[in-house]
C-alpha cells in the first residue's frame, strides 16, 4: 500500500530554524493565515508544561492546521512532534513535514509500529505529541467528527509504560479548539467564486437572486449529476434537504455492499461517512511480510476495486456540505465559505477563493489521566470513553464561544 509503511519523524535543524525565522510570512503564502491569537491565560496551559511530556488533542477543521499547532510550538519555545495520515508525508510538502518532527500512521489499519513509536516518544523521551483526535478533515469549523478513541487509549498505555519504567507517572491530554474567522468581510472574493462556479457549471447569472440562493442553486446543479449516476429520480417539488440524504444513503449503502460491511444507521451522517473512510482502508489493508506473487495479485486486485470507491467517498464528503441548516443555522461567511470551498472542490477539483483569516486558538486545562489511572484499571474501555467523551465536549464548547467572533452575512441579500 505504502513503500515504506512507516516514516519516522525526522528533526532537521536548519531546516526548523528557517521554519521559525519565516513561518509568519510561509502560513500567509501557503494558508493565507495572517496570525494566530491565544488568550495570554490560555497559553499559560502550555507554559506550565514547557518541561514535560503532554497529548495536544486539537479539532481538524482543514489541512492547515498543522502550520496553528507548529506556530504554539515557536510560540512555546519547545518543538513538537505530529502524528499525520501516511499519505501525507508523500511528496515535497510531505517531505518538509517529515523534517520538521511529523510521524505517519495509517488510518483504518492496527499500526503497530506507528502506535509503538508513540508510546516511545512520550515514556522514553518525554516529548509533546499532537494527535488529532477525529482522524479526518472535515472543513465544517463550527462542527466536529465524533472522536476517535485512540488519544486517550494511548495516553494510558504511555502511563503505564511509565510506571514499567521507573518514571513518574504524568500523562496530560490537552484539548485545543482551532477556528479560522476572516479578518475582513469576504463579499469580492464570494461573489467572484459564485460567478466563477455558475460560469463553470452554465448556470445564467441573475440578479434576483440572493448569493445564498445562489449557493443552493450551484449546489442543486451538483446534486442532480449525482442523482442520475446514482440513477436516482427525485420526486416533484423535492429540495435540497430532501433530496441530500438519499444520494447519500445511496452511495454509502453501495460502498459498505463492496467491501461486506454494514452501516451503522444509528450514527450521524458525516460519522458514518467517516466510519466507512477507515472500513474501506482496513479493507485495502496491506502486504507484509514476504507476501507471494499470488497475494500481490490479490492485494492489487483489492486496490484497483477501492480506488472508484475512495473517489465516491470522497465526492459525497464534498457535497454533505450543502446541507440545508449549516448555513443557514448560524449566518456567518466563515460557514458560507466553508460550503463554497467543498463546493469548488467538487466543481474545480480545489478551493480557489483565498480569504484572509486569523486562526483564533483556544486551550483549555490539561485532562490529567493519572488522576484515572486507578479508575482506568478497574475498567478500561469505559474509562476511555468517558476522557474521549470530555476531551470532544470541551473542545465544542469552546468552539461555540469562538462563534461570537464570526463574520455575521445576511442570506436574503
């Protein structure tokens, strides 16, 4: 699947001293992030465990988020290490990444190495590791994934490695809440990516409508090429809201029929989307060992079979964004500008507005998982749970306080 299946972190000096001196100026050209704010009291979180080991648990909004948390580590004074998704750690970007302390894992599949390497980092070297607890990029930033189980299980594992040590047992897990606001109201560059996606889609430009109904417009132009591949024929009269969950049941239930796995209806839809992401990577799966020709075959055969399946995912994670009350639900042009970007991606194969934005950080008192270890003993899995379940309710919440910072838009202009 990979060559190699695992990538250590490398650290190179020069190339993080030049990382530090010009990062400012490198998020600006690459993300368009002009700063990042943390409230002095919030950054003392940090500050007070500048010398031990901790878990930074942030949200994944987008694909920028590694350069926030790298800039709390120039803020800090103390380098972190990043666990990242395989995959990107391929190519120059990738590269980069490698060397200025990110890790791989590979998602959906037990990584034993990547899950030892870990454990080292925090018992053996006492590091500050940063772990995205949903696993995926979502692109809602008001929202968050359901999250993923294994922060916290490795934060005990790394307990108890400690105490096999000899070493004090402290293990940390500090939530951090990351949200993207405009610096400015971004009316040029929405009406320029509206006028640009009607072009593309040959939809006629009309003054009568708000750019809110043009977004539903763009979007329901979407949704109906994806109604006929997946032959589906709404009814009469059917809007958006109705018509998005059956596309989308309809393809989820086609991947889960390939790769003989069910979906769980009692999940939400962006979580079962989700689940499904890791259902068919373990699927994929892997050769290891000294695999025979007739295994490559097999495994090959696997890949050529996921690839139109990934890309189906992929399709729907774009569009679940035009859901009728995202938008709607909390007017701001942070979320307009969330549903125009998936938008843009489905349509343009990329996001090609560039709004100016600070990233907005928050950080809240470290979970101190010796304080459960005894607990955590008694029952393992229940305990995990209930840390996740803390560490998601607190990075919402301060999600939620961020949103009286958003950029407010009204929808029927």
């Amino acid at each position: 699947m990979y060559t190699p299946m695992f990538i250590p972190p490398r650290r190179n000096g020069l190339l993080m001293q030049i990382a530090n001196v010009g990062l400012p100026a490198l998020v600006q050209l690459l993300a368009n992030i002009r700063e990042v704010h943390v409230h002095p009291a919030e950054f003392a979180h940090l500050e007070e465990l500048k010398e031990r080991r901790a878990l930074l648990s942030p949200n994944h909004p987008t694909g920028n988020d590694p350069y926030v948390l790298f800039w709390l580590s120039r803020m800090l004074g103390r380098p972190f290490y990043y666990l990242a998704a395989r995959e990107v750690l391929d190519g120059p970007r990738g590269w980069v990444m490698n060397h200025l302390g990110t890790y791989s894992v590979i998602r959906g599949v037990p990584d034993r190495e990547s899950l030892r390497y870990t454990r080292k980092l925090l018992a053996e070297q006492d590091s500050q590791v940063v772990i995205f607890p949903e696993g995926e990029i979502y692109e809602h930033n008001d929202t968050l994934l359901a999250f993923q189980s294994g922060v916290a299980q490795i934060g005990f594992w790394a307990l108890e490695d400690l105490e096999r040590g000899g070493k004090e047992p402290a293990m940390p897990i500090v939530p951090v809440a990351v949200k993207y606001l405009c610096i400015d109201h971004p009316r040029l560059a929405i009406e320029n990516s509206l006028r640009d996606l009607e072009r593309t889609l040959d939809l006629e430009p009309s003054a009568k409508l708000t750019s809110y109904q043009r977004l539903r417009r763009i979007g329901d132009r979407v949704l109906t090429s994806l109604e006929r591949r997946e032959e589906l024929k709404p009814r009469p009269g059917e809007d958006l809201a109705e018509r998005i969950p059956q596309v989308r049941q309809k393809v989820v239930d086609r991947v889960a029929r390939a790769i003989g796995t069910e979906v769980d209806r009692g999940l939400p839809p962006a979580d079962q989307l989700h689940r499904l992401f890791h259902d068919l990577k373990r699927w994929v799966g892997g050769l290891e060992g000294d695999p025979s020709e007739y295994d490559e075959r097999l495994y090959r055969r696997r890949v050529e079979t996921a690839a139109p399946l990934f890309h189906d995912l992929e399709r729907l994670q774009n569009f679940i964004a035009v859901t009728g009350d995202y938008v709607a639900a909390q007017a701001t042009a942070e979320r307009f500008l969330d549903v125009l970007g998936r938008l843009e991606r489905e349509v343009c194969g990329e996001v090609r507005h560039r709004v100016p934005r600070v990233a907005r950080v928050r950080i809240a008192p470290p979970i101190r998982l010796e304080h459960r270890l005894e607990e955590y003993r008694r029952n393992k899995r229940q305990v995990v749970t209930d840390v996740t379940r803390e560490m998601e309710v607190t990075i919402r919440t301060m999600l939620q306080e961020l949103t009286a910072e958003s950029t407010p838009i009204a929808l029927e202009v």
